[in-house]
C-alpha cells in the first residue's frame, strides 16, 4: 500500500549509484508503480503511480523521469490499483499503453485518456500483454484462465487450449518422509 520513503528511482551509472525522482510525482504516500519506457523515443518514460491505497494515475516524463507530468487519473484493479498495475507501451504505436487490469485499459494518447481493450470471449484478470515484432495486430495475452491470442488487435480471440497450465494462489509443502509432499490451491 505503499508509504514514506516509497517513489520512482534512477541510474544513469548501471546502478552504481541512484537518485530519486520527486518533480511531478505526488508528495502522498506512494504505492505500487508500473513503469514503461517508450520504444520510440527512450526518453518518454510512463508511470501507472498507486496513491493513498485507492486513488492515482498515469505519469509521463519525457526527459528519462527528471520531471513528470499527470496524465489521467487512470488506475487498475478491482480492489484497487495495488493488485495490478502493470503498464505497457506498444512497440507498435507510438503513445499507445496497454494497463494491466480485470479488464485491459488501452490509451491511445500517452496516457490521457483509456478505453477498454475488446476483450469478448476472453477470460477477464490480464497479467500479461506481448506482442510480435515483425506483426503490429498481435496480442497475446496471459490471464487467470489461460493464454490467449489476436491477430487482429483484440476483435477476435483464440484460446490456446492445449497448455496444462493452471494459477496457483497457495503452495505448501508438508514433512512427509522420505519425499515431501506438495500441495497447491489454484484458480
């Protein structure tokens, strides 16, 4: 939930040394951030910022995070931003960030404003967005119920059923001998 002391932090030395950067950035009590680096023009940096537990937004700075600005008051999460808030900058479109949430945000203006992402068909609870170099309409997700992939931008889904995968929340293992036991609660 964040707190004192809590903020987004710089190398310029392959981290030798670290500063911390405050020009833009709230003074109350910093949660869970997301950081992206544009991919064209790697000094735009983007910020989903958990404040105060609840509240928030999206940060941009376009000189390496020496300063910011607020771009929305954009969060992620049902229970809050604290559980996701993962952010992605397409290495497609330039300005376009994909935030990580029960239901994918997707800005197509540095942060300013976000649509939800199509997502009929598809398992809500996203932790996961990749894309393809070479194939600016693909998407692969990885949510809760599984792996998922488009083609076309996110209007057509396809599942990919043959991977035995599950979530484990929980995992304990007991002091059976001569081999322990391990025991996982899923999804």
């Amino acid at each position: 939930g964040g707190g004192p002391g809590s903020g987004i932090h710089r190398s310029m030395d392959g981290g030798e040394s670290w500063e911390k950067l405050t020009k833009g950035i709230p003074e109350s009590n910093l949660g869970k951030i997301g950081l992206a680096i544009s991919p064209f023009n790697r000094d735009v940096v983007y910020a989903a910022i958990e404040l105060d537990r609840r509240t928030g937004g999206i940060f941009m700075s376009r000189d390496r995070g020496a300063s910011w600005k607020k771009q929305s008051s954009a969060v992620s999460g049902a229970t809050g931003p604290h559980y996701y808030q993962e952010l992605v900058a397409s290495p497609h479109h330039e300005g376009t960030l994909y935030l990580v949430d029960v239901y994918v945000q997707v800005s197509d203006d540095h942060g300013k404003n976000f649509r939800r992402l199509k997502e009929d068909l598809k398992h809500s609870d996203t932790h996961s967005i990749n894309f393809r170099k070479d194939d600016p309409g693909y998407l692969l997700l990885g949510t809760d119920g599984g792996i998922y992939e488009s083609f076309d931008l996110a209007e057509n889904w396809r599942f990919i059923a043959n991977l035995p995968l599950t979530q484990y929340y929980k995992v304990a293992v007991d002091d059976s001998e001569p081999f322990y036991f391990i025991y996982g609660g899923t999804q």
